[in-house]
C-alpha cells in the first residue's frame, strides 16, 4: 500500500467502522505481524495469498453470518434496555400507588383503633380486622383475626 501499511489501515478501519467485519487477504509471511494485526485490529479472518476461492466464499459467508447476528444480538441488546427502562417506570408508579395505599390503610387503621365503639371487619366468614375497642369487649382477645368467625362469636 503506497500510503500506509495494511495493519495501519485496519487501525482506521476499526476505528471509523467498528461494527464492519475485515478479512485479510496477504502475501505477508511474517507471522508475529499477522497475529497482532488479528488480535489487535479484531480481524474475522487472515487468508493468505494465494487464496482458495471456495475457502474465499465460506469465509464470506460466516462473516455474513457473523456480522448478522452481531446486528441481531445489538438489537436485541437495545430492545430490552427500553423494556428495562418502561418496566422500571412501571415499577416506580406501581411502588408510589402502593406507598400511597399504604399511607392510606395506616391513616385508617388509626382511625379505626381510635373509635370508641367496637369494630369487627370480616370478609368470607374470616375476622380481618378488629379494634382496641372490640378486643377490650372481648376480653383482650387479638386472637380472632385470621379465625372464623362463627369460632371467635360461639367461643
């Protein structure tokens, strides 16, 4: 090459296009140069010259592949850094729905030990909610929550 070297130029290759894939193809015979120039310019492949053509068109072909599936793995990469991002968004608003119920179920949970008159909540036969006032009427009896309810009346 008149106006710089091939490893040279491979160098700016990879620097301007770092995505390409490169292949050489040399008449070069010093085998420290070619392996720097592989390892340090990420080269697919170093043929040498001459050259086989049907070696020449697999070598092709798997850089063909190569660089398709380099481009679907980058893809797929930045796809799901936006699925991470919309569901870290989804998580944030999710988390201040639930620090709000949570405000709001400890706002009513003092309203309701505050009432001086008894409250027993049940859902589905199940005592889930009871107050100062109630387990005072009952003896002091905290027990009766997660209980049935006809155990905690009849007992």
């Amino acid at each position: 090459m008149p106006i710089t070297n091939g490893v040279e130029f491979l160098k700016e290759v990879l620097t301007l296009w770092p995505n390409k894939i490169r292949i050489v193809l040399s008449g070069y015979a010093d085998t420290a140069a070619v392996v720097a120039a592989v390892n340090e310019r990420q080269i697919f492949k170093f043929m040498a010259i001459p050259w086989n053509d049907d070696e020449l068109k697999l070598t092709i072909a798997k850089a063909i592949k190569s660089y398709s599936l380099s481009k679907k793995n980058n893809d797929l990469a930045s796809e799901l850094l936006k699925v991470n991002g919309d569901l870290k968004h989804l998580l944030d608003e999710n988390s201040k729905v639930l620090e709000f119920r949570k405000e709001m179920l400890e706002m009513n949970q003092e309203i309701l030990f505050s009432l001086p008159i008894a409250v027993l909540g049940i859902s589905e036969n199940i005592v889930v909610q009871c107050n100062a006032a109630w387990a005072k009427e009952a003896g002091d009896q905290w027990r009766a929550l997660g209980e049935n309810i006809e155990e905690v009346l009849l007992s």
